[in-house]
C-alpha cells in the first residue's frame, strides 16, 4: 500500500512559485503569471459528531460476552478515545 505523504501547503505554495520566481529573476519574463491569482474560497463544513445518546445506544449495540461484542466494544473505544480515523486503525500492525 502506498503511503501519502502530507506537506503544509505553505511548503507546495513556496516549491510551485519557485519555477516563476526564477524565470521573473533571469529577466524570461517581465512579471508572474500568477501576480493575480487568488486562493479559491473554501467552505468550512462541519462534520456531522454522534450525540449523547447515539453514543450510548452505540455502547449497548456492542455488550455482550462473546468475542464479537468484546472486539467490537474495543473497536468503538479505540474510536471514542483517540479519535483516530478507519484508515488509520486499519494500517496498526499486532506486535506479539
């Protein structure tokens, strides 16, 4: 599986001016293109968080002695606790 690496996106700003930057400084161009360009307008949107209650009834769909119900009490605690994501859960490797 391939890993994503994550930069700030000041540093791709920087790395993608760079090419510019150099042709305005060799005089290959008399200014940047991008001069004018702006950021898009990006909408905030929240994401949707379980209520009290949905927590709850999540809770009580997990009791239960089996193996099922004690893995998937697990699971939703890891989730609740850490606030980790599917993918990150999903790409722990046991140790023994």
């Amino acid at each position: 599986m391939a890993r994503v690496l994550e930069v700030p996106t000041g540093v791709i700003d920087a790395l993608a001016d760079l090419p510019i930057r150099w042709l305005e400084d060799e005089g290959e161009i008399a200014r940047s293109p991008m001069e004018r360009m702006r950021p898009p307008k990006v909408v905030e949107q929240p994401v949707p968080v379980l209520s009290t209650d949905e927590l709850r009834s999540l809770l009580r769909a997990c009791e239960g002695r089996s193996f099922a119900a004690r893995r998937d009490t697990a699971i939703v605690s890891v989730f609740l606790d850490t606030g980790a994501r599917l993918a990150e859960l999903l790409e722990q490797t046991p140790t023994p």
